[in-house]
C-alpha cells in the first residue's frame, strides 16, 4: 500500500503545501518534522513533513527523493507551533517553521549556468548584457546563480540567460547546494596493536635513535591513554610530528580516525558550583506555589502561567533555578528566555553553576557552527537547559518540562524586523500550553496587558515585594573584604531585607534658572565624587546613543538628514562625522548650509559618547565604560564590558536601555539617570509605560548589596506620572492610572490591533496604495458587519526607512485580524498586536 505525505516547501513565496508519495526505502524512516528533498517543478529542493495523510490531493504524486537527517529537525510541539504562529500572525507556515530550523541546514535549490560552446563565441550579434554574461561563464567557468547575482547585482540576467539557453549558447538547470554547516570532526589516533607488544625485543620504529625513541614514546602515551587522542596532544606529550604518525600507520601500530567534536561557545567558561541558598519568606511563599504547579503538569494537567512579579532585586532567578530543579529531577528540559544578549553572560554563570555540563546558550552572536552544535546537542537530549533571547524558543527540545521568561515586559521579545511579525511572550505561553509544561513569566514591571491578566485570573500572579541580597555569610565576606563597618539589616533567616534605593527627582528647569548649564546636575555632581571617594560605582544612564543628538543650521533651522530616512544625522565624536542609526548612512559635518549658505552648524542634544566625554572633563580621574550598541558590535563584546566592570576596572558605566535590564553588580551604589523624558512623547499608546518600565528598571541597578544606594533621575517633567510613580517603585499606581487612560481611549487590554504597514520609494505610491486598501478594508467592515474600526490611513511616524515612505492602517477590534484572514493584501507588513505604532 502506498504511502503518502504532505511537504512543506522551502522555497520564497511558497506558502502552500504539497503531497507526495514515499518510496519503499523512506517508509517508516519519514516522520512528520523530516527534512526531506523533493522534486518541485524543475526543481530539487527541500521540504519539511508536516504530516502523513492517507489520500492525496491529486491524482499521480511524485516521490519523495531523499531524507536529509536521520533525526527530525523538528519536534511535534515545534510542528503544533508553527501552526499557531502562522494562524495567529497570518504569516505563511513556511516562515514560521524556519524559525524552528538551524542555521547552514536548510538550503534552498539555485541554478547552475554553463557555457555550451567551448570555442570563440561571436560577441557582435549579442546585447551588451548578453555579452557581459557570455564574458563572465568565459572567464570563471560553470557558476551558480547566487554566484551571478554577486558579479551583476541588481540586474535582472536570469531572463537574458533563459533567452542565451534558446539560443544554445547556455545550458540552466536547478541544484540543490550542500548544506553549509557540518558537524565539526578532529583528527583522533588510536593505538591498533597490544601495548604489551611494545616491549618486544627487537622492535624497531626507525634507524636512527632519536626518531625510534620518539615514535616509541608515541606508543607508550597510546597505550596510557583510555580514549582517542587528537593528533596535536600527541604531538605537545611526545614531541613527535605528523611523518611520525604517518609512519606508525604504515607499520600497522596506529589509526587514524575522524571524531566529531562540538563546537560550545561555554567551553572556556569557568563555573564554580553554587550552593543552595535559604529563601525568604516570600521567596518560599512564591515557591510553593510554582512547585504545585510542577506537580500538576506531572499529572498531565497544564498550570495557568505564572506572572512572578517582584521589585528589581527580589530572588525571582533563585525562583527559577529551583523550577529547574525540579524540571531536571523529573526528566525534562527547560528553556530559559533573556531579553537580550548582553544579559546571557550572567544569567549562563548563575544557572551553569547550578547545573554544570547541562546548560547550552543560543543567540545570533555565535558562530553559525557552534549554533548548529547547540541546536543538535537540545536535539538529542544532550543539553536539557538552553538559555538565550527570543530565538531559544524555538529550539528542537525533545520534553519541554518548563518554560521561563526573565523581564517578561521587553519588547526585545518581539520580532518587528521581519516575517512572521509575533509576539515573544504569547508565543511562549501558546509553546508552554502546547507542551503542557508550566511558563513562568517573570518582571519588575509588567506591561499593562500582561499585568491585566493576572487581575482578572487568566494567569496565576506571585508577588515578591521585597528586595534582598542573597545569604548573610555573603553580606559580612563582602562587607570584611571592603573594609567597612556596616551593621546589617535583620531580615529573615540567612537574608538581608536591603529595601529599595532612595530616588531623587531633579527638575532641570530650576537648574538652568539657578545658572547650571551642564548636563549634570548638582546633586548628580556631587554624588558622583562620593561615590568616587569611596571606590565604589556608578552608572549614568541615557537611552540616545552618539555625542550629538542633531546637527543642525542657527541661521535658517535646516536639519542634516539622512537621505534614505529623512531622521536627523547623530553626530559621532569617534567617528568625526554623522551616522544614521537605521540604516547605516555616514556623511562628514557639513563646512556651509546647504539651504541657505551659513556657516553657523551647530550641534545640540546629548549622547552616550558626549556624556562619556563630559564625565571625563569633569571627573579626571575616573574611569569609564560605555555599553550601548557602538560599543557592543563584535562577539564577546557584553562579556568583555561586563567582566571588566564588574572586576572594578572602571568607576562609571555609561549606557543605554541595555543597562535596565537584569544585571547585578553589587559596587553600584548611584545611578543616575541623564534626561528621564527620552521617549516619553512620542505618539505611542506605550510610550509613558514604556517610560516608567525603563526608568523603574534602571534605578534597580543600584543598591542592590549592603553599600546601599541612590538614585538621581534628571527631568524637564517632573510632574509627569510615570517619572513620579518610578521614582515611589509604585508600580501599582501607575497600573491605575494607565488602565483607566487605555479603558477611555479603548486600547489594549480592552482591544486588539492590527497594523498594516506599506513602504515604497516613490511617496506617491505609498500613498495611493495606502488609500486603496483603506477603501477595500472599509468596504469589508461594511460587507461583515464585523465590530472593526480603522484608524488612518496616515504616514508613519518616522515617514522614511532605508529609502522607502511608510503609510499604515490601524484595524481595532475584538479580534481584527479575521477581517483579513484568506485576503491578505499583497506586499503589505501585518503585524497582530503590534508593540509600536510608530
């Protein structure tokens, strides 16, 4: 009996699926989540099995022609998941489940082109870009159309190429290229013969004596050795070289063989096995109730997911290491999500110190090849804890036993760049629900929507509302090794209750009237030189990269523009110049206005390498550090800033939001905040939480051992809410005031959005397309009935990226996506629940 699957293809703009039949050979092997090869059209190209059916679609199915890996790349739950994602973002099922796979495995089928005619080609009857084809297959031979796209970008030849194979002066035909990453594989040797043969006697390796000793000694450490050894420990334990080796394995004595080794980007790591520490009485409480929830996904009950609210500092990681605990006892893996890169380092240490030799990281820094050895040992089971930012969710783990999402509020969770547009933290819950495993989402500050379902009973909520610090054995080691006297707050059992940092509010205004021109106040001044006095350390915190916000023309206001975005050029002391943080786009300080001739060119506005510039002015001595995302671009870069500061060899970090987010350094005891209002007014409904969220979460980095600490937030507003209700750590306040704002202006949580967003080089295009789809989508409303509204169309925020005008269309509603669902209007970006409506 014949049997049949449905494939997934992995091509661009094939969304559909397609049925196939199995030859004998692959029947049995062939298991939904199978990378397969198959042919398609003209094509070979590669597919993934969705599922087996027992009737295809149409009348004669062809082949499935090869299996790729043995194991299937995909796992059941990832399958159910790319489901989800695809219904939920309208995203075709293809993008979602190349989330799933790993780099350099997937390829997609290309072209060969090849020269027929051998001999001279009469280049007179041909079109300039057919010679210019014709001359390129002449000078480098047979090349794949990748290749050509390369020597003739952003042409189109394959149209020509088809006309010259008409001709019969090409050939074209589909290949399927080698996958680009392999398992990695060492030169091992082995010892073939009976170490007690060795000591024969007349057994000679060599004529000469030096060599025969060496050759001897190879043996010898051979024999010692329990294991395969790499060729180069040979070579460093004998002083022997490879004729050496070459010559043992002519005379029968030695092997050779090649050992797949991995790649771990943990390996040079070193970890020091933690203790477990006692919990507080919070932490305990929050603890109980999580483990109940283990428990019953173990009886095959999934838990409601836990929101595990607690201030900067409250032991929320030692909440999941224990889960992980757990979760490792009863034979499951668990995924650890981090907003951002730079948070991995820490959180790899705390949790490797724990679980030594069972903790993997995954994230774009990483070699496509250590990804790809990090993504096959989750595969097969060998690492049941991966720790990484939203791209670790999708990783091949065999029993997803828990799921943990840090900083739940980041909307570094959400992937804004590219299809499928979704959501980080439904997208965990949909994979925890899907696995039956419990999700713990964890944050200093939930969003307003997530906070509301914690209210309303949709998720379990845990509250840990005190600060601590660890054990007090670790107190008084810290407070001995400083040299202080410092008498220690009760708190209960082995824990310090530390409490939250005293905030000040500055206002700006009052300094400018009282004569301070600086960027710094004079409670900032001050603080920082006690905080240098006493060999202690700062952060200063400013979300604008670069030492000029703008450059701009006193005579006439003229703006220098990047020309591709129309948003202001920032000025780069380091670079001399002008950089567009979008797209790229440098460009010198203009000498004249190009407007109106002046040359007054002014610079205004502050960044993080002006503030870096100013410290060192006014602090000669202290040294610095800046983390933001200049300095951050090479692999290894968050580890190095780190390790260096938390090693005391800087006195002030200077960074942007990257410095919000979850790290702990104990000798920080001031942080100060440059211009708390960065953000604040912008025209999106999150801007004032998403002020309050960083503003919270940046104050957390201080205080957070028994030094103490304080906090000075610098503002033009203080009176705004959200600057008031961070500066208490009143999150319940803020929620208050914001819900009731969302609830009169109906945004979510008592609504959700869909935007529809359409970019094009020329404005008017954009707009007339903007303008027809508008018409379409009312005309749908009318035509349903369906309880939608539409908001625009309208240009976007920033009106210009990379060279092309924006105009979108916000659909709100209940469930607005289902207006669109099997109509979705061609070369438009659709977002579900978009993060940001700029």
């Amino acid at each position: 009996m014949q049997s049949y699957v449905e494939v997934l293809i992995n091509l661009p703009k094939i969304s559909g699926t397609y049925h196939y039949h199995l030859p004998p050979d692959l029947v049995g092997s062939v298991k939904p989540g199978s990378l397969v090869i198959v042919p398609f059209g003209p094509q070979r190209v590669q597919g993934i099995i969705v599922k087996h059916i027992d009737v295809p679609e149409v009348a004669e199915t062809r082949p499935v022609e090869d299996l790729v890996e043995g194991l299937p790349p995909l796992t059941s739950t990832q399958l159910a998941l790319a489901y989800w994602l695809a219904d939920e973002t309208l995203a075709p099922l293809g993008a979602c489940i190349e989330l799933m796979l790993p780099p350099g495995l997937t390829q997609r089928a290309d072209t060969l082109v090849r020269l027929i005619s051998a001999g001279e080609i009469d280049l007179a009857a041909f079109s300039p870009l057919e010679k210019r084809l014709i001359r390129l297959l002449q000078k480098r031979g047979d090349l794949r159309g990748r290749q050509i796209d390369a020597f003739i970008p952003k042409i189109e030849w394959r149209g020509v190429a088809r006309r010259l194979v008409r001709k019969g002066v090409l050939s074209m035909r589909a290949i399927l290229p080698e996958p680009r990453i392999r398992p990695k594989t060492v030169r091992k040797v082995m010892l073939t013969r009976d170490p007690a043969d060795i000591d024969q006697a007349g057994q000679s390796f060599s004529r000469f004596a030096q060599v025969h000793a060496r050759r001897e000694a190879v043996l010898r450490f051979l024999a010692s050795e329990a294991k395969l050894v790499e060729s180069k420990q040979v070579y460093a334990q004998t002083g022997a070289n490879n004729a050496d080796l070459k010559t043992l394995e002519r005379m029968g004595w030695i092997e050779f063989v090649e050992d797949q080794v991995w790649r771990d980007p943990l390996e040079d790591l070193p970890f020091i096995p933690a203790l477990l520490p006692e919990l507080t009485h919070d932490q305990d409480a929050a603890w109980e109730i999580i483990r109940s929830g283990l428990d019953q996904a173990r009886q095959g009950r999934t838990p409601q997911p836990f929101l595990l609210h607690g201030v900067t500092g409250s032991g929320k990681t030692e909440i999941y290491l224990r889960a992980v605990r757990e979760t490792l006892a009863a034979g499951k893996g668990a995924i650890i999500l981090v907003p951002e890169i730079s948070l991995t380092p820490q959180t790899v240490q705390r949790f490797s110190a724990r679980f030594p030799g069972k903790v993997g990281v995954i994230h774009s820094q990483l070699s496509a090849g250590e990804r790809y050895d990090t993504w096959l040992r989750v595969r097969m089971g060998e690492l049941p804890v991966i720790i990484g930012p939203r791209s670790a969710l999708f990783v091949p783990m065999p029993n997803i036993g828990l799921i943990v999402v840090d900083e739940c509020d980041q909307d570094s969770y959400d992937q804004q760049d590219r299809s499928p547009y979704y959501r980080g933290v439904p997208t965990a819950v949909a994979c925890a629900r899907l696995s039956g495993a419990p999700i713990i989402l964890g944050s200093a500050t939930p969003q307003i929507t997530q906070f509301y379902q914690a209210v309303h009973g949709n998720w379990k909520y845990i509250e840990l509302p005190k600060r601590i610090l660890a054990h007090r054995e670790s107190i008084e080691r810290h407070v001995r090794r400083l040299g202080i006297d410092l008498t220690l707050t009760a708190g209960e059992g082995q824990t310090a209750d530390l409490g939250l940092p005293r905030v000040t509010i500055v206002d700006m205004r009052t300094e400018l009237k009282d004569g301070n021109r600086t960027i710094f106040s004079r409670d900032l001044q001050g603080a920082i030189q006690d905080v240098l006095a006493s060999h202690q350390q700062a952060i200063l915190f400013l979300n604008r990269r670069g030492s000029a916000s703008y450059v701009f023309c006193r005579e006439c206001g003229y703006v220098v523009s990047c020309p591709r975005d129309d948003k202001p050029l920032t000025y780069h002391r380091s670079l001399d110049g002008l950089l567009c943080h979008t797209c790229g786009y440098q460009r010198q300080v203009p000498k004249r206005c190009p407007v109106c001739g002046s040359r007054q060119i002014r610079q205004l506005g502050t960044g993080t390498e002006k503030v870096e510039q100013q410290v060192k002015e006014f602090f000669p001595g202290a040294r610095t550090l800046r983390w933001d995302a200049e300095t951050t671009q090479t692999k290894g870069a968050h580890e190095r800033i780190l390790s260096q500061f938390t090693h005391q060899k800087a006195d002030i970090l200077i960074g942007t939001q990257m410095l919000a987010k979850g790290l702990d350094l104990p000798l920080v005891t001031l942080v100060g905040v440059i211009l708390a209002e960065v953000g604040l007014n912008l025209p999106d409904y999150r801007s004032t939480e998403r002020t309050f969220q960083l503003l919270t979460q940046v104050a957390g980095r201080a205080g957070r051992s028994p030094l103490g600490g304080r906090v000075i937030i610098q503002t033009y507003q203080p009176e705004h809410y959200a600057i008031q209700t961070a500066a208490k750590h009143d999150y319940a306040a803020f929620y208050q005031q914001e819900i009731d704002y969302r609830r009169q202006l109906r945004y979510p949580p008592f609504t959700r959005l869909v935007r529809l967003e359409y970019r094009h080089q020329d404005p008017h295009i954009a707009e007339e397309a903007a303008l027809s789809l508008a018409g379409k989508l009312q005309g749908w409303i009318a035509e349903g009935g369906q309880p939608v509204s539409l908001i625009g169309p309208v240009p976007c925020f920033f009106t210009r990226l990379h060279g092309r005008y924006r105009w979108q269309i916000i659909l709100r509603g209940p469930d607005p996506k289902e207006l669109l669902r099997n109509r979705l209007p061609a070369d438009w970006i659709i977002e579900v629940d978009p993060p940001s409506l700029l």
